[in-house]
C-alpha cells in the first residue's frame, strides 16, 4: 500500500488506538482487544472490542475484522497499536492491517523493542517463529519521537513525518498517545474491574 499523503492533518482527525487486556497466560486462551475511536487527542467518539488468542497468530485477522466491521470505518484516518504483539506474542502484521483496511497504521511504544530479545524468546517458544518474526522485520525501521516524552514509532501506510506529528497532536494528557491510553484504561478496567498502570 502506498503511503497516505495528508495534505492538512486536522486537530480531531479520527484516530482508532488498540491495546490489550492484561491475561494469565497459564490459565487465560483468549485476551480481550479494546479500541477507541477518537478525534484527535480529546474526544472519544467509540469503542471496539474483540478477542484473540493469547500466543496465538489471529491478532491481524481479529483486527481487520474488527476495523472493517465498524460503523466509523468511513470517518477513521488512522490506526494506532500499543505495540506489534498482542496477547503475548500474538503478533499483528501491520502492513497487511493497512493493505486490508485502506488505513494508515502507527506503532506506538514507550521503549526502544529489544528486537534481538524478541527473535531470541520466538524462537525457542513457536514452531512457526520464523513466520512470526518475518512480521516484526517486516515493520520496518523504528523512528524515535519527541512529544510530551520520548517515544518510538513504526509505521505503514504513512510517511514518518506525517506519523510523528498525528502522535504530537493526540498526545494530550500523558506521554502517550490518547487513543492507546484509553484503549488501555478500558480493557483493564473491564479485565480486573478497576483499571490499573499505563499503557
């Protein structure tokens, strides 16, 4: 998918944040996915759920399905995920998210990824780690944004730039991103019935 050119990115573009619900994975086969709809930094407009499995490979169908299943699909211009990975190593091929949604996709995370960590820990977990990691190389390049604090992103169906400035605009009331912070408050508190830490 070509990059989506935003002549003038709008103060309440709609932006679609997904983070998961904590789990136990011993005892937890599925995790719950919450996603927010927001204008901008500032206003929730909905929000979606799904499920998948926990170290399972369904994390891109689940959300496609979800995306593409919604009534604000026509007002979204872009989706945020806390994150490649989802209910432990469920992992989310972001390129394929935005080829079947029509959509530009954002990662968002606090940490520069110990990617050499995560091919290490796929590898003695998953007979099919390789597929797995091929997703997380796939993602391309991680891009490091100053906002209210640093952050780091990747990207697809967007140029960087564009990026950086949609996760600026939206981050309003912590370090991160609106959208993935209340996508995160809501599945917490959903999970354990009281949200709980930061996304």
């Amino acid at each position: 998918m070509e990059n989506r050119n935003f002549r003038q990115i709008k103060s309440e573009i709609r932006i679609l944040g997904i983070d998961d619900a904590p789990f136990t994975p011993k005892s937890d086969e599925d995790v719950l996915l919450v996603g927010t709809v927001f204008r901008g930094g500032h206003w929730l407009d909905g929000v979606l759920t799904t499920k998948i499995r926990v170290d399972g490979d369904d994390a891109t169908e689940k959300i496609v399905e979800m995306v593409n299943g919604s009534r604000h699909l026509n007002q979204l211009r872009v989706i945020m995920l806390d994150g490649l990975t989802f209910g432990g190593f469920n992992v989310a091929d972001i390129n394929e998210i935005s080829s079947r949604t029509g959509l530009p996709v954002i990662v968002v995370v606090r940490k520069y990824p110990d990617l050499e960590g995560i091919r290490i820990a796929l590898k003695h977990r998953f007979p099919d780690w390789k597929k797995r990691w091929q997703m997380i190389d796939d993602a391309g390049e991680i891009h490091r944004v100053e906002s209210t604090e640093t952050v780091y992103i990747q990207t697809a169906g967007i140029d960087q730039e564009d990026a950086a400035e949609i996760v600026r605009l939206s981050t309003t009331r912590s370090s991160i991103p609106e959208p993935l912070r209340a996508a995160h408050l809501i599945a917490s508190g959903v999970k354990l019935g009281e949200s709980r830490g930061s996304a």
